[in-house]
C-alpha cells in the first residue's frame, strides 16, 4: 500500500498476548516449535460447560502492566489490548516524548466480537441479585466493542483518529487496513490490532450455538483443520497489537521498520455459507494482492483461516488454488493458531504477528496437532520448515460471512 | 465511615468506586482542585455517589455526580448527611 505522496504503511512494532505467549518473544518461540498448549477450559464457571478444550491465556496479571484505575473499568478483552499495546510501543521504541508535542498524530483501531463478556456478566448478576443500585456506572462502557480503542487512546494520549471495525472475526485483519489507509492520509502512526476475552461463562454460552464450536475433550484432536478428522475449532483469548507507522516518520525517529502493510481485501457472503466463501476468500486474496502489486508466485507463504470445519476448509483450500493458481498447491501454508485456538478478531492479528516474527526468522512455523491434509494443500506440519520469506498472505474468515485478506511485506533498510 | 464524610472516607471511596490511589492529605491540602486532575472522571464519581448512597441509604441530590471538586462534593453530601439524619 503505497500512495503518491510517498506515504507507505509499515510496522514497527508488534504486542502480543496468546495463550502460548505474553511476550512476541515467548509467542514466537512457542509458535516456531509448534507447541500446543490447548487444554481442558479452568476458567471459573466454565467448567461444567459442553465446551472442554481452549485456548487460556494463563499467567497473566495485568496489574504488573496497567494502572488499577483502568483495570477498574474496562474488562479482561481490553486487559490484553492495554498490554498488548503497550508492548507494541515499547517494541516500536515510541514514548510519549515522541508525540507529546503533537498527540494528534497517533491514532487508535481495534476490532472486537465478542466485547466484555466477564464485566458484562458480573454487572449483570448484581441487577438481578442484589439489584439495579448495586452496578457499577463503568458497565456503561466495559462491555463495549469499542472499550479497548478508547482506553488505550486515553491511557496513551493518543489524539490522532481512533475507530473500532465490529466486521466479525476478519476485523482483525481490517483493522489494520484502516490503520494503514489513515496512515496514507495523513497520520503518523496507528496502534492497531485486537484482543478477546470470550472465556467467561456468559460468552461461553453465547458461542455453544456455534455450529462450528469444537466440543472434543482431547486437546489434541479438538481443533484439526484440512484433515479428514475435522471437527470444528477451538476458541481461545487474547490477541496481538501493532503499531502501523508511516515509513519515513519511522525511519525519522530512528525505529525498527519490521513489514509494510501492503495489500487488503474484504468480502462478505453471509452466514456459514462456506461453499460460498471459497469465491468471497478467493475475491478477497486477489483484491489484496493487486493492492500489494504483488503477484501469486511473490506470495512465500500462506497463514491459512483454518477453522476446522470440513466444508470451509474445502471451500478455503479452492480459494487458495482459485487465487494463486497453480501456485496455490506449491506454497508452504501454516495454521499455527491449532496449537492456541481461535481468538476471534485477536485470531488473525496473531497470524500477521507470526507472519512478520517468520520472515525475520525465515522459518515457516508448523501447524500443530495436524498430520493428516486431505486437501491439496502443502501444509506445514510436526517442525518449522526454514525458508527464505519476504512475503506473507493471511487469511481470516467470521462465523457470520466476512472473509478478508491481508499482504504483509518485508522492508529492506533504507528503501522508500 | 462517621455521619459526616471526611477526605479519608473521600480517597477510599474514590479506590473503591474508581480504582484510585489518591493521598487523602492531597485531597485535604488541595480541596478546590478539580477532580480531573486527581485522576477521577465523571463515570466515577457517579460511582462513588451509588456507593454512598448505598451505605447510607439516602439518596443524593442530583449535583452531586456534578461537583467538580473534593471541597464542593463533600459540603453537598455531608449536608445532605446531617439533614437526612
């Protein structure tokens, strides 16, 4: 994504908060050994729950990273995207001594799907126990999809334009298209990404109606995508922040430039129609590379939307192969969110973190606990597979019919 | 927690209602500064207006999820206190 007045997307940062991680560092090392830390659900309440297997961030105390007077008002989702923030910019290298004299020239987007469950539920109990008096006034805005983007622009100083992508699960990956068109217009910087907390016995109960919804109790064979023992996905919390930064405000300021945002494309083709989202994806693949100028054979590897249920993986094995032509059945493809489990919106902002730690590691991660393809597709599984990259195409699907695309590209010093 | 609310009673509703450290001395030293500036924004003094009017089972005049100092809030609610009493 380039515009004529010289502008380019790029990221320079990346936060991350994932079951296998709370540091890029650890989510990296996890991801390239192909761990899997799906695991039965602990979360109080859950327990008893038709769903055993997820996805759990564990060992995460947000009261180490964010001050009580946030805590206090936002839910576990916006705990991770405060965190997950505040790492991107401590990786970025940019402090408030960078913008404070311009605070308009950092913006916000995140997207959400499954808002603040845990807070929600909470408040919720105390109405209907001990009554209306006894909520707290900050249920006015914990559960809301847009509570994360607010808090970190609030926390941060962050004045420049905020927004919040409600687009399912594929906002993740639109959020960040956001983030790089208002880069292109004009903004220095975005912080950009998605997090979820749909672990608490409210939201559980909300995704029971998933068909897809994965009930296994082994944690090894409840999330399999592309295998002939398919049988849904794993839900999982958390998600990863970037900072998308105009190159030349970047390399100003002396910062890592990591990957450029160079190409998205969205579409929609409604709920669990997944014979009909090979075409949506497919659309959606070509889209974003024409954006990236970049054409199917450029594409090094694939992070597959993997959700494990036979149809869509069909239809999405199609869309790879209708895309990228013969191309398509010879690019490395990995899934490593079957070894964390789907975070939603935070799902595939995980995958372009993954994608921009693989090509400064030329490794291609595996797809864990996956072994079997029965789709003509060259997945990468049991280890990495080391690999010269310098283009990645991730893909995200929503439950409820959004499919997008995103290009991400690596950046060689001193370019512009 | 006395009839009349003190800055104490004040700071520790203020961690309990809005997740804030707040030195009641500075409350004290400081009464006609703005609650913005101690960190405390509108949805939480509303919070620390239920919580009071929990204890104290006497509703609270509408001004005062309005008061925007320590010194304007706590004249308001302990004279409410002292005429509710």
């Amino acid at each position: 994504m380039s515009a004529r007045t010289g502008r380019r997307p790029v990221i320079t940062g990346i936060g991350v908060l994932a079951p296998n991680g709370t540091s890029a560092e650890t989510f990296w090392k996890s991801t390239v050994e192909g761990v899997s830390v799906l695991d039965r659900i602990t979360r109080e309440g859950c327990e008893d729950m038709p769903l055993r297997v997820a996805g759990q961030v564990r060992d995460f105390d947000p009261a180490d990273l964010i001050e009580e007077r946030y805590l206090a008002q936002t839910d576990r989702f916006s705990h991770f995207a405060l965190a997950a923030a505040q790492a991107a910019l401590t990786d970025a290298r940019l402090g408030r001594s960078d913008y404070e004299d311009d605070p308009y020239s950092i913006g916000v987007v995140t997207a959400a799907g499954s808002g603040g469950g845990e807070f929600g539920q909470r408040e919720l109990q105390r109405l209907w126990g001990p009554g209306p008096r006894a909520v707290g006034p900050y249920q006015s805005i914990a559960w809301f999809y847009a509570a994360s983007t607010g808090q970190i622009s609030i926390r941060g100083g962050f004045k420049g334009p905020c927004g919040v992508v409600a687009s399912d699960e594929a906002g993740g990956l639109d959020a960040l298209r956001h983030a790089a068109a208002t880069v292109l217009r004009g903004t220095d910087a975005v912080v950009a990404g998605a997090a979820e907390a749909p672990l608490a016995p409210y939201s559980v109960v909300c995704q029971l109606g998933y068909e897809g919804l994965s009930l296994r109790e082994e944690p090894d064979r409840a999330y399999r995508p592309f295998t002939s023992s398919a049988c849904g996905f794993v839900p999982a919390e958390g998600g990863a922040v970037v900072l998308v930064e105009d190159e030349r405000a970047a390399r100003r300021r002396g910062a890592p430039v990591r990957a450029e945002v160079a190409g998205h494309a969205t579409t929609f083709t409604g709920e669990a129609r997944w014979a009909a989202s090979r075409d949506g994806l497919a659309h959606a693949v070509r889209g974003a590379l024409a954006e990236a100028r970049c054409a199917p054979e450029e594409i090094d590897v694939v992070f597959a939307d993997a959700l494990g249920i036979p149809e869509a993986d069909r239809a999405e094995a199609l869309a790879i192969a209708d895309a990228l032509g013969r191309h398509g059945t010879r690019v490395p493809v990995t899934a490593p969110k079957t070894g964390i489990g789907r975070a939603y919106c935070g799902g595939p902002v995980l995958d372009v973190a993954a994608a921009v730690l693989a090509m400064e590691h030329g490794a291609v991660p595996p797809t864990p606990n996956v072994f079997d393809v029965c789709h003509d597709l060259d997945v990468v599984m049991g280890r990495a597979r080391a690999s010269e990259l310098r283009t990645a195409l991730v893909l995200s699907r929503g439950l409820m019919g959004s499919n997008s695309a995103l290009v991400v590209r690596r950046v060689e010093d001193g370019t512009s | 927690m006395t009839d009349q609310l003190t800055y104490q009673d004040l700071a520790a509703l203020m961690k309990k209602g809005a997740g804030l450290t707040v030195d009641p001395d500075a409350l004290e030293r400081r009464p006609e500064g703005e609650f913005a500036e101690f960190g405390l924004d509108s949805l939480g003094l509303l919070g620390v207006v239920g919580e009071l009017e929990n204890r104290h089972e006497l509703a609270m005049p509408p001004e005062a999820d309005k008061c925007r100092t320590p010194k304007e809030f706590l004249e308001l609610v302990n004279a409410q206190l002292a005429a509710g009493v």
